[in-house]
C-alpha cells in the first residue's frame, strides 16, 4: 500500500495511477477525509449489472415507494442551495 497526501497526489497524478493499475493500492490522506485509489477487478458490465437487476423478484432497484419518492422529487422546481451557510 502506498501512503500519500492530496498535494502530492495532485502534482504526481499519472504516477500514483499507473501504480494502481498495476494492482497497488493508493491511500490518499486529505482534509474531507481519506481515499483510497485502487483498480477495480473485471467484472460484469454495467448493462448486465442492470439486466440482472430488473430480473430479480423485486423487479427493480426501489419498490413502489421508494420510486414514488424519486420521482416526487424530481417533479418539484426549486433552485439549487449551496451546502456551505
């Protein structure tokens, strides 16, 4: 595992991430947190992901509510707020 800090990360970029795509992982230290930078092994598609979902018994990613609530969501116009006061 290699250790760095978000500076560093920044300034040297394409080192870190060949050293992740070469299986290693990257713990990037930073204020909001730490993260980690690591490659993600071949696995199925996105597509499959979603076809695989669509087929199980609840017949999608929410159920009536939780969909209902998405899309209730999405109706409404309000503007954006920032996060910060």
């Amino acid at each position: 595992m290699i250790e760095t800090n978000a500076r560093e990360f920044a300034r040297h970029f394409p080192r870190f991430r060949a050293q992740a795509a070469a299986g290693q992982t990257v713990r990037i230290r930073a204020p909001d947190g730490t993260f980690l930078l690591v490659r993600e092994p071949r696995g199925i598609a996105a597509g499959d992901f979603l076809n695989r979902l669509t087929a199980g018994p609840a017949r999608g990613l929410f159920d009536e509510g939780g969909a209902d609530a998405v899309e209730e969501g999405r109706r409404r116009a309000a503007p954006a707020r920032s996060p910060w006061p």
